[in-house]
C-alpha cells in the first residue's frame, strides 16, 4: 500500500475531542471539551427561526456575509480604536479553528518556524505541522505564568516567522498584559516577524485583569492576524463561526485559503449571528459577571474539598493539580491521562490530562473547565466529595 502524509504522523488526536467521547461513553459530566450546557441568547435563537423559514439557505459571499462582516469591523475597530475595513481586512471562517489554520498557511512557508506559548491550546502545534513549519515552544512559568524575554527573543533568533499569542490563555486562563504583549511585539518588529493572536475568550476576562488586544497597540496592527470566534461569547460553539482581522496584505491572500478549504462558513448562522455581534456593552459585562459568578464558586467548593488548582483571569478553564493523587499507592506510576479516565468511569466527572498542552514532561495537572449551570457545578463538587475523601485516606 501507498504510504501516508508523515505529517500525520507528528501529532495525534485531539485529546479534548477523545475526553469527550469516552464522557459520553459512560455519563460523565463533561468538563473537558468548553462548551456551555445552556442556551445561547433568546434574540439570536429568535433570528435563527425567522432565517430557518425566509433564509438564506445557499452559499454566502465567500469570504463572509457582508453585514456581518459590517458588524464585526465595527465591533473590532470600537476595540483597537481605528477604522476596519470590512471588504478588505475581515474574513469569516468555519470557526476560529478555521482561522487559525488560514492564518499559519497564508504566512508559512515549508520549513518555516512558529514561536508558540507551552502551555498551549492542542491545535496551534498540529496547526504549524500541516502548515509545513516546525512549532518552536516558549515555556510559561507557574502558577502565575509568567514568561522570561530572553525565550521569545531566542525563538526569535531562532528563526521564528510567526509567535502565537493566545489571550485570554487557553489552557491557563493567563491574560497578558500590555507591557507584555508590548515586549512581544517590539521583538515580533525588530525581527520582522508576524503575531498571530487567538482572542476567543476576549470577553471573559475578570477583574482587576484587562482584555488588551494585540492589534491595538502602536505599529502593531499591520504585523497582527487577529483571529476570533463567536463560539464562546455568544453560546453557540457549534455553529463554527469565526473571524480574522488583519492588513488586507495579509487578508487577501488569506480569503485564498479560506475559499479552497471551506468555501464559506453557513449563510442562515451568519445571518443570526449579526444579531449578536451588535450586542451592546452591558451583554459583555453581563457575560463576564455571568463567568465571575461559575468562577469563584467552582474554585471555592475545590477549596473547600482541599483540591489544589489555580484561578483563571480570565476563560472559563482552570487547572487542577492532581500531584497529591499521583503520590498515593492506588495510583502509583499512573500518567495523567490514566487518572482523566479513572475520573471518567470512577467519579463521573471528565477533564483533560494537562500533558497534552505541555510541550515539557508536565504530568500533574488536569484542565477542568467552569462554562455550566450552576446546578450542574454543584453536583460536580459533590461528585468531587470521592477524591477528597480519597485525599484523606491513610496510604496503605
């Protein structure tokens, strides 16, 4: 038989999609794939059935329903304080997922380098491989996740054409600030390289942290590929809608990719995702207190069980330390990935081993993720009462 892509070969599965199969599986509840278990806002479920009867039901404008992408530059320029093109520097994408694979293939070349933060989101490695670069990792240090210059700049001397920067962070819930994000970017300038940004959870930042946009900050807009996702801000994860914003050097090319890898995202979701995208402020600050409230109950009732994990500034992930377990006899030389399905099939509850965002032999933590009813976050916590239990029994 002829042989496959080795390309394939270099990455696996995605660890987040498979948590959830096995979660469903046995009835777990799922707290390692982020998507909510309510429902998205009424006014864009009221659109979706109008659109469902008067449509559109065929292909959208290829790169995005024009009064769509009307609403996201002017979303988006409110945000970073300049005008947005919506003709030439928005594009909408089958998700940010999307997006960010149009962005790693319109700007790398075979053999090229991407700088990208470990801990990481899954995709961003397997991103850089199909696209034919080689992802070069930057260490966060926790529990703060701080990063040292010198890292970035080394990837940098490395030949890193592109950095990664995901903000608010996926899986630490870290939020960048802007003398950091200024640093990333003088660097990104001073080798002439591109930042490419995943700014999914933009709106779910808390107190006394702040969303500051990448794109916004002086000189950096015409080296930034902004990518996004209505996903998480509006509860809609499987409509796969998302957008790009960048300088219409780079998004010309990048409707390019886009059209011969999906065509367009879905006509009739567009149309009710406009709806959203116009929201006024209060949806946002609602949406974020909504997230502050999931937040600081879950972290308090793991506190309250004497379950280590730390507390996000911002997305609805956290990370639980698990190293107290991985100690004890009943789990001894046991991975976090055994431990994640132990969990699944002993406490009913599923999470996500942390390996599998670590480029470096991390095997102590598991992501757990906040974005449910707070019915369903209680009885979490009293599943949860097993492994405190646990916690307090004599090894022996």
């Amino acid at each position: 038989m002829p042989q496959i892509s080795q390309r394939v070969g270099r990455f696996t599965d995605s660890v987040i999609r498979r948590m959830t199969r096995i979660s469903d599986e046995y009835g777990a509840i799922n707290l390692s794939q982020g998507f909510p278990d309510f429902d998205p806002p009424r006014p864009m479920l009221d659109k979706l059935a109008e659109v469902a009867y008067a449509g559109p039901h065929q292909y959208s404008v290829t790169y995005g329903a024009e009064n769509l992408r009307r609403a996201l530059a002017e979303k988006h320029g409110r945000a970073i304080g300049r005008t947005v093109d919506p003709e030439r520097e928005v594009l909408v994408t089958c998700g940010g997922t999307e997006a960010m694979m149009c962005a790693m293939m319109t700007v790398c070349n075979p053999g090229d380098k991407v700088a990208v933060f470990s801990p990481f989101y899954e995709n961003y490695g397997a991103d850089a491989i199909l696209s034919g670069a080689q992802p070069v990792y930057i260490p966060l240090t926790p529990p703060d996740f701080t990063f040292a210059l010198d890292d970035v700049e080394n990837a940098f001397r490395a030949g890193a054409k592109a950095i990664v920067v995901c903000n608010p962070s996926n899986p630490t819930g870290k939020v960048f600030t802007r003398e950091e994000l200024a640093a990333i970017g003088a660097l990104a300038e001073r080798y002439d390289a591109w930042v490419i940004t995943d700014e999914v959870y933009e709106h779910i930042v808390f107190a006394p942290a702040v969303h500051v946009r990448m794109a916004g900050l002086p000189g950096m807009y015409e080296r930034t590929i902004t990518c996004n996702s209505l996903s998480k801000t509006y509860s809609i994860t499987g409509w796969r809608l998302g957008w790009m914003i960048g300088p219409e050097s780079v998004l010309e090319n990048a409707k390019k990719v886009h059209d011969f890898l999906t065509v367009g995202a879905p006509a009739p979701l567009q149309e009710a995702a406009c709806v959203g995208v116009q929201f006024p402020a209060e949806y946002y600050e609602g949406l974020a207190a909504m997230y502050r409230e999931k937040r600081d109950f879950f972290c308090a009732g793991l506190s309250k069980l004497g379950l280590r994990h730390t507390v996000p500034q911002g997305t609805y992930f956290l990370l639980m330390d698990i190293s107290d377990f991985l100690l004890k006899k009943r789990f001894a030389g046991w991975s976090d990935l055994a431990f994640c399905e132990w969990m699944i099939r002993e406490i009913g509850v599923a999470a996500v081993p942390g390996s599998s965002f670590f480029r470096e032999p991390v095997n102590h933590l598991i992501r757990l993720h906040f974005a449910r009813s707070k019915e369903s976050l209680a009885e979490v916590l009293r599943r949860f009462e097993k492994l405190s239990a646990i916690l307090k029994e004599e090894d022996v």
